[in-house]
C-alpha cells in the first residue's frame, strides 16, 4: 500500500463501521462521511434511513456533512490540507463517479473490505446456484481470530 | 473551515437525535417521518449477532415469527461484514450442516453485489422478458395508493405495507408475498415497488432489493413467484387471516389452488410456464 503522509478518510455508507479498514490504517487521520443530498431526494430515502445510518456513524470518529459528496470531500480535504483520499470499495455507480471526481484533485486509494469468498478466478453469475457452485467451496473458510 | 458546516454529534437521548434529523433532513421527514423502533450501529450489530443460531435459523427461517438474525440492515451499511458474520457463526456451530442454510443465505449478499459491480445501473432494466405472457407495457408504471397507504382491504398486505413504512423491515417471506402482490395480482412494474421498497427498508439494497423484485417479476427467473392462502397462512399461524375482512367474506384473492391462481393470474402464459 502506497504510504502518506497527511491522508484524509473518506466514509461511505456501505461500510458504517468503527473497523473500516481505511481507520484501522490511518487511526490518526481525520474521517468525513456525507449525506449524499441529491441521492436522498432522487430515491426518496425516509427518514427512518438517514436515522439508521446516522446511529451507525455516531459510533465511529468522523466528521458528519450533508450536500454535494464530492465537493464537501474536497473541501474537507483541503482544509485539512490532505495529500490523499482512503476509501473503502463498493460496487455502487454512483461511488465510481464520486472517486472519479475525486482523482481530478489528488490520488484516491480504495481499500478492500475482508471477502465473504476467497476467491479471484471466474465466477459464473448467470443464476445463484451456478455462482454457489464455486462459492461454496470457499464460503465456509474461517479466517483465524 | 467557513465552508463546511458539519452536522452535530452530541445528544442527549434518542428522541432529541430524531428531532435533530428531522430537522436536518426536512425533505425525508416528509416523504415518511417514521423512526424505526431498530437502532443502527455496529454495537447492536454486534447484539443481533451473537443471538443468531444456525440450527433454529435453518429450521424456522420461512415462518414470520423464525428465528431470523435480522442482520440485513447492519450488513447492507457494512456495520458488520458478511466475513465476520461467516466465521462468528460457523465457529460456533461445527457442525456444518446446522450453519450450512445461514451461510447459504449469506452468499446471496454477495451474489448480488457481485452482480451489482458488473450490472451497475443494469439492475434496473429487465434482466430478461417477463414469463407470464404479458408485455413490460402491460404492467402500470406507479404502485397504486391503496398499496401505499395500506388500504386494500386484505390484512396481510395492508400489515406488511404499514410494517414497511413503520419499522422499515420486512421479513423476507412478507416482502416475497408482497412484491408477488404488486406485480402479478396488480399488475404493476416490478421497478415502481422496488422504488418504494428502497424508500423505507434499513437494509435497501439497489442489488438485493431490485434483483429480488425481478426474480418474483420472472424477469430474472424461469417462471413468476406466486402464493396462496394456504401458504401464507401456514407461515404467519394465521395472524393476518383471523380478523381479515376478505378471508371471513370468500373475497380473498390468495385463496385458491396454485392451478387456479396460474389460470387466472397468467391466461396468456404456456401452462407449464405458470
């Protein structure tokens, strides 16, 4: 992993969790999450959801925004003069656009979260059962405490 | 630092953090101001999953009142993760075929955001044509306000959707019987209640939620996902059934074989596609 010296953390809803790799790497660095305004009115979100993920966030040490993700990020970046973005991965679209966003101002690393499967060759993911036929040789491996 | 205005982290108790949100959130408030008795965070994360157990799951998971974990809002947002979920569980159950099912489900998680990462906005399309003999056209765009508002009469659907918009959870047999309700009794656009399933689920997921849908829809399956009375009944123990106006008035629409639901529900269909 690429080491800096004054990175930032950026939080995104698909991992609210204290152990997000991106803070267990860089306890030290600060960590902002953003209510993605425009995706709350565009899915209409309630507001038992933003509660839920709001109690979630609570329990972690990161600044809380609401408005445009990538521009609150950059300006969280800058005004802790940051010289990197750590995020963790998600296969939403709409995250790949934001890190695109990002990476116009300074680099972005995108950290794995453990894998359910432990398994990098192909996958065939027609129907569940022919996935689970691969899948399942791995889906039982306990990783040592 | 004058540009960002960061959101406040202290409250007292949890009705002050609500009314907080709801002030900071007014246009969410208002498309629904519920507050979901569930608590987010990893701490109650953490409590759901030490009280799962494999065996009690495998056996019970299809009735409403099983042994689910009801874990999904806490692995949708990452509060705990599908790994640690794995190995809690199958540590403590060596026996594999008591943590096999639970395992089983859990792999469905990552079949869909496997397939999220390859589909992207994808999820939202027809996977493939619908197999009840009927066109996309032929389906209505908007879910109807009676389904909505919980006011259709049938006690089951009218719970589920009021359990929906309260709690936002549904148990995956409830959520099963209802998207099957919109798309095939009413004929509605399996997308318009998937919409409406993100809008109040803690655990709304684009991947599960939409390809869910789509699997009951037929378009992401060989043939649609019905149900009847007998079935619903079995797994609620009749909780929606007794004091249900249709069921005691012979109106209720589930309450026939699965010949004559598939006759009726899909007249265009090839019989063995029903």
């Amino acid at each position: 992993m690429a080491s800096f010296e004054r990175p930032i953390i950026w939080v995104h809803a698909d991992c609210l969790t204290p152990t997000h790799p991106g803070l267990l790497a860089y306890p030290d660095a600060p960590a902002v999450f953003v209510f993605d305004e425009a995706l709350l009115a565009d899915w209409e979100i309630s507001l038992k959801r933003v509660l839920f993920m709001y109690e979630c966030l609570l329990e972690m040490p990161v600044t809380l925004l609401k408005g445009d993700v990538a521009a609150q990020v950059s300006a969280f970046a800058r005004q802790h003069q940051a010289d990197a973005i750590i995020t963790s991965d998600s296969p939403s679209p709409r995250f790949r656009e934001i890190v695109a966003k990002l990476r116009q101002s300074m680099p972005v690393t995108i950290l794995e979260v453990d894998p359910f499967v432990d398994y990098d060759g192909h996958m065939d993911l027609g129907r569940f059962s022919r996935y689970w036929r691969t899948a399942e040789k791995y889906a039982f491996d306990v990783r040592e405490p | 630092m004058s540009e960002l205005q960061p959101l406040r982290r202290e409250f007292a108790s949890r009705e002050d953090l609500i009314a907080y949100v709801t002030a900071q959130f007014p246009a969410s408030a208002e498309i629904d101001s519920h507050a979901s008795p569930i608590p987010g965070g990893r701490a109650a994360g953490l409590r759901a999953l030490g009280a799962v157990d494999g065996a009690k799951y495998a056996a019970t998971r299809n009735y409403l009142n099983g042994r689910v974990s009801r874990l999904s809002p806490y692995l949708r947002h990452g509060a705990v993760s599908l790994s640690e979920v794995r190995d809690h569980v199958v540590r403590r159950t060596p026996k594999r075929h008591e943590s096999e099912k639970f395992v089983n489900e859990l792999a469905w998680r990552d079949y869909w955001q496997r397939l999220y990462a390859k589909l992207g906005d994808g999820i939202w399309r027809d996977r493939e044509p619908y197999k009840t003999g009927f066109r996309p056209a032929d389906y209505a765009d908007a879910l109807p306000d009676d389904i909505m508002q919980g006011e259709t009469s049938a006690a089951c659907i009218d719970g589920f959707s009021r359990d929906l918009r309260e709690t936002g959870y549904l148990h995956n047999h409830a959520r099963m019987w209802m998207a099957a309700y919109v798309v095939h009794w009413r004929r509605v656009k399996w997308q318009a209640g998937a919409r409406w399933f993100l809008t109040h689920l803690l655990d709304g997921d684009p991947a599960s939620n939409n390809l869910s849908w789509q699997w009951v829809a037929s378009t992401f399956s060989h043939k649609p996902y019905i149900f009847n009375r007998e079935n619903l009944e079995k797994y609620t123990a009749g909780a929606y059934c007794r004091g249900c106006p249709l069921a005691n008035n012979r109106r209720c629409p589930f309450d026939k074989t699965y010949e004559q639901l598939g006759a009726e529900l899909f007249p265009n269909a090839p019989p063995e596609g029903r």
